[in-house]
C-alpha cells in the first residue's frame, strides 16, 4: 500500500468514534490491515503472471489456486479489521487465524517456486505473504494478550 494510502488508513482509525473503545493498538492494526490489502494485490498479480508462464501453466495450477485464495482472505481480512465499531472477537480471531494459513500456504509455494524455478514474481509474493501472515500473527498474540 502507498505510503498515503496507509497514512489515509490511519487517519481514519483515528477519526473513528468508536477508536477510544478498540481493543486493539492503532499502529498494530494500521499494520495488519496495510498488509493483508498490500498482499491481496500482490498475489492476484502473481496469480495473473503465473497465467502468463505458458511454459510452466500445468506446473503452477495450485500456485494459481493458493494465490487467489490467499487473496480473497487477505481482503477479507483487512475489510474486517477495519470495521471497529462493535467488533465480535471470535470471528475477528478466526479470520486472522484463516489469513495466517492462507499466507503460509501460498507463501511456501511462491517460495518453492522463487527458488526452484527463479519465479521472480513468486518471490515477490512469498515477501508479501510472509509480511502479512506476521501481522496477522502479531494481531492474535495482541488479542491473547
């Protein structure tokens, strides 16, 4: 995410009336949910440049699968986070939960692709999966906390 994006993001946190009552540090979410839409983007990218390797198109189907569905529960994620008003901990909690299995996940396979098969867009990837499952993780260590 830009870098006014993320200070429009938290600004607007900020703004939020129900800010005072949120459980949750404003730097630590502004973080996680800059990751989870900053990941989104960059996994539908390399879904799309996986597509784009016909050479390697029967070997990256999984990847292709992984990466649209880490996408999907990044910008999930990150939609959830950013509603603060009332906030149901379970479900805030098993979200973060999904999106740390789905950046791991495609993470390792981005990786394994980066390396094996010198994927410059799967390492680009792997980067941001890994950033974003560690906000991710940060957040469930603030909310067990």
């Amino acid at each position: 995410m830009t870098q006014n994006a993320s200070s429009a993001m938290s600004r607007m946190l900020q703004a939020h009336p129900q800010i005072d009552k949120s459980p949750f540090d404003l730097a630590t979410l502004t973080e996680c949910i800059d990751a989870c839409f900053e990941c989104a983007q960059v996994c539908t990218s390399c879904a799309d440049a996986c597509l784009g390797e016909t050479e390697h198109a029967g070997h990256l189907t999984h990847c292709i699968r992984l990466n649209s569905d880490c996408a999907d529960i990044c910008t999930t994620t990150g939609r959830v986070l950013v509603r603060q008003t009332q906030p149901e901990m379970a479900v805030i909690r098993a979200q973060l939960q999904a999106c740390v299995a789905a950046c791991k996940a495609c993470g390792d396979e981005c990786q394994g692709h980066a390396e094996k098969m010198d994927m410059k867009h799967c390492a680009v990837c792997a980067e941001s999966c890994r950033r974003c499952e560690q906000a991710c993780q940060k957040m469930l260590s603030r909310l067990s906390a």
